[in-house]
C-alpha cells in the first residue's frame, strides 16, 4: 500500500509536492517540441529550394518522419492543451 499523497505512476494526479518537477518536464518538453517545429520549418524551406530538387525524396521523407514524431511527442507528454495555450498568447 502506497503512503497517503503519492500515487503511483500513470493514475494522472501527482501529489502538491511534486507539481514543480512536473511543470518543470512538461517545460523542457515543449522546449524540444519548439525544437521540432523549427526543424519542420527548415525542412519546408529545404523543398522550395531548386538547387535541392535532387534530393526532393529524402527531404519529403525527413518531414514526414520529423510531423510523425511530433504527433507522438504531443500524444505522449499530453501537450494538446499547452500548444493551443501558447497559440492564443501568440
């Protein structure tokens, strides 16, 4: 049996004490989720430019895999309402 003000992992709700170190991940999530965004935007760039034209398939296939992983990342951390928070401050 679990001591009284600590759940387990996974049952959603976190004791006062540790909301700290919750908001504190959650922050260096979306810090990287802005990594990936600026990662997708280079990548977008990269297909209109005509020098890379070559390499059209690779680029495409690196966006592709880059918008799948942040789709998981989303789905993971939970961070539909933090990124519809962050658009509206926008």
């Amino acid at each position: 049996m679990q001591p009284e003000g600590r759940g387990r992992r996974g049952e959603g709700e976190c004791s006062p004490r540790y909301k700290g170190a919750q908001t504190f991940r959650r922050g260096r999530a979306l810090e990287f989720y802005r990594q990936l965004e600026t990662k997708r935007d280079t990548l977008k760039k990269q297909l209109a430019v005509p020098e890379l034209q070559s390499i059209h398939p690779v680029i495409a296939g690196e966006l592709k895999a880059t918008e799948a992983i942040m789709n998981d990342f989303v789905a993971l951390f939970q961070l539909n309402e933090f990124l519809e928070n962050a658009q509206q401050e926008d």
